[in-house]
C-alpha cells in the first residue's frame, strides 16, 4: 500500500502519478463500455421475446393476406345480355303444342353471370291486349334457378314448352282454352326482353 501511495523510482514523483490516474482512467472507460454493452443485449432480447410471444408488437400482414379476391364477373344486364325467343313453327294445328327457343347472348368483350332459372325467365304470350299465359304463373319448382357464366360472345339456350292453356299469377285453374288465332310470345331474363315473335293457332 505504501509503495502505490509512495511511488518509487529515478524519476519525479508526478510522472508516476500521471501515469496511474491514466491507467485508472482507463480501466474505468473499458468497465462502463463493458456494462453498456450487456445492458444493450439484455433490452433487445427481451423486445424481441416480447415480439415473438404476441404481445403489444405484432407484425403487419402482408399485402396478399389483406387483398380482396371476393370480386367475380359482374351480373349481364341490359348493356350486356341479348334475349331472343324462336318458336320451332310459324302456324300450330290444332292439339299441337308450340315450343320456344330462349336464346341468351353475352354481348360484351367481358364474361358475366346471369340466373336463367324458371323464377328469373319469363316467356309471355299475348294476343292483342289479352294476357293469355307467362310461365311464372305457375313454374315448376326444380329448376327455379340455373345460374350461367357466359363468356364474352357466349351464348345458352332452353327450350320452353306451351300447353296451349290460359293461365294466371297464383297458378289458377280451370280457365278458359285460349281459342284459334294470332299470338305474339316474349321471353324477358335480367330486365332484358326479346323481341316480339308472331304464330298461329288453328
């Protein structure tokens, strides 16, 4: 103790001083960057467990878990869709039952969806102002609806038969035949209407 207190040798006193408060000095710089060091290991392991176990640090989701992939065609509408009816002869004997041909046309460059199901289709026959049949009076249960995805251009067609009875909305019966004359049948789909196509009942 007195040989650190009293240092010893051929040179002044103070030089010996200079040289232990330096290396104290020293000593004490490499133990405070020591301490920092670990203290700034400790912090970050505990954020990143904090992290890592779902706590208050949770990652953002990437842009494909967030994207919206819900959107599909959009519905055929008036600007899209094209409703013709055909019947499969101009003039009916009598007991001969006229068949129809309901044609839907996809006119857009782009595919659309359209429900061509016996509740969404109309075929209605008229003759001059007298409502005579529509096949939603009285439709049939099992193909209610038949949604399509028509392609640009693409095209569907259903067949729609006509008993020759008169019918009305409630699916009534016991109506009236309708009698021998001129008729005009319209098929509607999707608000879109075809038009008008003229027979003949005998």
């Amino acid at each position: 103790m007195s040989a650190l207190m009293r240092p010893v040798g051929p040179r002044p006193a103070g030089v010996y001083w200079r040289r232990r408060i330096v290396l104290l000095a020293v000593i004490a710089v490499v133990a405070v960057v020591g301490v920092t060091a670990l203290l700034g290991r400790g912090s970050a392991s505990a954020a990143t467990d904090k992290a890592g176990s779902g706590g208050h640090a949770p990652l953002a989701p990437s842009p494909t878990e967030t994207a919206d992939t819900t959107q599909g065609p959009p519905a055929c509408g008036p600007d899209t869709l094209a409703v013709t009816l055909t019947p499969d002869h101009r003039t009916y004997p009598a007991g001969a039952a006229p068949v129809f041909t309901v044609t839907l046309t996809n006119t857009s460059d782009a595919s659309c969806t359209v429900d061509a199901g016996e509740a969404s289709r109309e075929v209605l026959i008229m003759s001059g102002e007298d409502r005579i049949w529509s096949s939603l009076d009285c439709p049939a249960t099992e193909n209610a609806k038949r949604m399509l995805l028509l392609p640009a251009g693409g095209r569907d067609e259903s067949a729609v038969t006509w008993s020759r009875v008169r019918s009305e909305q409630g699916c009534t019966q016991g109506l009236p035949a309708p009698k021998p004359g001129t008729y005009t049948a319209v098929a509607k789909v999707a608000g879109v209407s075809s038009t008008a196509s003229v027979f003949i009942l005998k």
